[in-house]
C-alpha cells in the first residue's frame, strides 16, 4: 500500500541533483535537437524524402539495440555510470558529423552509434530524475523535469535557423559538438540514488518486465504518440522548405511554449485529476495538431498546430512515463523506463520510412491526417484495455 502524506506537506522538487540533471539534459537535448535540421544537410547532399526517412531511422536502430544492456546496467551498477558512458560517446558521436560529406555506410554508421548515445543518456536521465521526485509529486517533477528538453526544441530550431542563415552545417554541428561537452561537465557530479525495494525479489528478465500486464495499455499509447512526434520531427523541415508554409523555429517555438507553460504552471494538475484521465485529452490535443498542419496553408496555421501539438506533449510525455514508474517494479524501474524510451525509438524507426513514404506518394496533407488517425487508435485501445486499473 502506498504511504500516506499529510496533505499540508510539500516535498521539494529542486535538490541540488535534481537541478544538476536538469541542466545536463537541457544542454544534451540543446545539441540533440539541433539535428532537427539534419534532413535539410541531408537533402543538400542529394537524399530524397523517402531516404532521409531512412537515415534518420538508422539512428533509432542504434537505441532499440542497446536498450536492454542500458536497461539493466542502470538497475545493476546505478544511472550516473550509465549517464557517463552514454553523454561520453554522445560528445565522440556529434563529432562524427563533421566527417559527413556524402550519403554512403558511413553516415548510417554515425546515426547507429547516435541511437546507442542517446539511449543511454536520455533514458537514465529521466530514471535518475524518477528516483529523485516525490512519490506524490511524481507526474509534477518529471514534467518540469522534461521542460528542459522543450525548451531546447524550442532554443535549438530558433538556433539552427540563426546558424544557417548565417553560416553552414559545419557550425551546426560544432555548436552542438560544444553544448554536448558542456552537458557532460554537469553529469560529472550525479551521485546514485536508486529506491531500495521493499523485498528481496530479484529482477525479472527484460521481456518479462515489457509484457507485464498492467504495462502493456501503456505501451500501445506510448507508441502511437511516439510515432506521430518522431514523423513532426523528421519532416517538419522539409515541409516548410516544400510547401514554403511557416517556419520550423516558429513552429517549434509555439509547439514547446505551450508545452513549458502547461508544465510550470499546471504542472501539477494531473496529479491532481488522475494520469489516465489526463492522457486522453492530451493526446486528443496532439492528434488535432496533426489535423491542423494538414490543413495549414499560412504560417498562422502552422503556429496553431504547434500551439495544440505542444499542448499535447506538455502532458503526454510526462503522463505516460509516470504510469510507468508507478507500475513497474522498483528493482526493475531502469528496464521498464528504458524500455518506455526505446518505443519512442521504435516509433521513429517506423514513422522515418513510412511516414517518408507517404509524403511522396500522397503528400503533406494525407501523412498527417494519418497521424491524426493513429493517435486517435492509441486513445481508444489504451483505454480499452486498461479498464479496471488503478486511476493513476
């Protein structure tokens, strides 16, 4: 049974580690989303569409393959060894880039090493920070953890659109090259702070923690949102250069300061209302942000998508991986959240090629309404299978 708190009691959210964590994944995800505007070097290189969906994929290969190892090796050696390591190869791999300059094995080869970086460090982030939140504070603290990632999809479009119009992709990457080492300068201090579970029982394998009963609602959720974000994020670029529609800053910009405003602000209110609850309504807003850029035919349109899109990932994120950590396990936490950040790998590997696909043979307009679709499925089985469950 979960423990009781009086209800006058406020645990603070901003320790020292806390702040800490925060800062390294607002800098990594600075460098990380920089490559928001990886497609438009690539078309510059000569890919297509249906390519660039390709390359963009091969990164998520890299994560899928090393989620079990990152997964267990948190549980078993703590997540600041696996922060390390994974920020470690991240500043290697961002480096990398500036070898590229043909399409060929080698730029698979980088995105693969990127996928296994990213895996590591951006899982055990968001591990070490569900250790370190409130029980009762949970969905709270990790959404206004996850605001250092939006602001920085926010600062790193705007950025990147400021880079390149003033110089070339070089520069891009060596920004990025540089916040990624600032990123690792802030892991150095991390200390673990694993729970301690209440029993001896030692962890399961992987694949029984992933099939665990009460997981697998949320992974079907998790899965169609992470689709729907991987394809707005692979082809956003190239659907302002295509169409001459917006910009990818102002829609990023929209799309991160709703999703920061909901997170500070009213971060508090699933919490407050119940997760299940919320996760309808937040998805519903992401799926007709999808239904807004089909329709977009000014750059009003495309700030009205992102506005809804960010409203929708203000909550789902953060909705999602709290329902996560609530119903795994302790002991087995590092595997279920690795496994949570894996489907979001898994969806871009999907969404990169057949979101791709799409887009040449049926256009902008039909892919995203398709998204639209498929979020609306996610909705509709999640709670279709999770009845009965705890309102989380």
């Amino acid at each position: 049974m979960p423990q009781e708190h009086d209800a006058r009691e406020t645990p603070p959210l901003f320790t020292r580690a806390f702040v800490l964590a925060a800062l390294a994944s607002a800098m990594l995800n600075l460098a990380g989303f920089l490559f928001v505007h990886l497609p438009g070097f690539l078309q510059q290189l000569g890919a297509g569409e249906a390519q660039i969906g390709r390359i963009m994929a091969a990164q998520a290969l890299g994560a899928i393959l090393a989620w079990p190892l990152a997964g267990r090796a948190m549980d078993a050696r703590g997540r600041p060894a696996v922060i390390l390591a994974g920020v470690a190869l991240f500043v290697v791999v961002v480096g990398l880039y500036l070898s590229i300059h043909s399409l060929g094995p080698r730029v698979y080869a980088v995105r693969v090493l990127d996928g296994v970086a990213a895996a590591m460090w951006y899982t055990a982030l968001f591990t070490y920070a569900a250790d370190l939140v409130p029980v009762q504070r949970r969905t709270e603290g990790l959404a206004i953890f996850g605001v250092s990632g939006l602001v920085s999809i926010a600062l790193s479009a705007q950025f990147g659109d400021v880079i390149l119009a003033y110089a070339t992709y070089r520069e891009l990457f060596l920004g990025a090259l540089g916040l990624a080492v600032l990123g690792l300068t802030f892991c150095l201090p991390l200390r673990d702070v694993r729970p301690v579970p209440s029993d001896r029982v030692p962890p399961r394998s992987v694949v029984a923690t992933a099939v665990q009963p009460n997981l697998r609602p949320i992974w079907l959720a998790a899965f169609a949102f992470f689709v729907a974000v991987a394809a707005l994020f692979t082809f956003m670029k190239t659907f302002v250069t295509t169409t001459g529609t917006g910009s990818v800053g102002g829609f990023f910009s929209a799309y991160a300061a709703m999703a920061v405003t909901l997170r500070i602000f009213l971060g508090w209110l699933p919490d407050r209302l119940g997760a299940r609850p919320t996760l309808g309504v937040a998805m519903s807003c992401y799926a007709l942000g999808c239904v807004g850029l089909s329709l977009a035919r000014t750059p009003g349109h495309v700030l009205a998508a992102g506005l809804l899109c960010g409203a929708g990932h203000g909550y789902s994120f953060p909705v999602l991986l709290s329902l996560v950590v609530a119903r795994a396990r302790p002991q087995e936490r590092g595997v279920a959240t690795a496994f949570f950040t894996t489907l979001d790998w898994v969806g871009l590997l999907i969404a990169g090629p057949v979101v791709g696909y799409a887009i040449e043979r049926e256009g902008y307009d039909t892919a995203f309404m398709g998204l639209a679709l498929l979020l609306a499925i996610g909705i509709v089985v999640f709670y279709g299978l999770d009845r009965g469950k705890p309102s989380l």
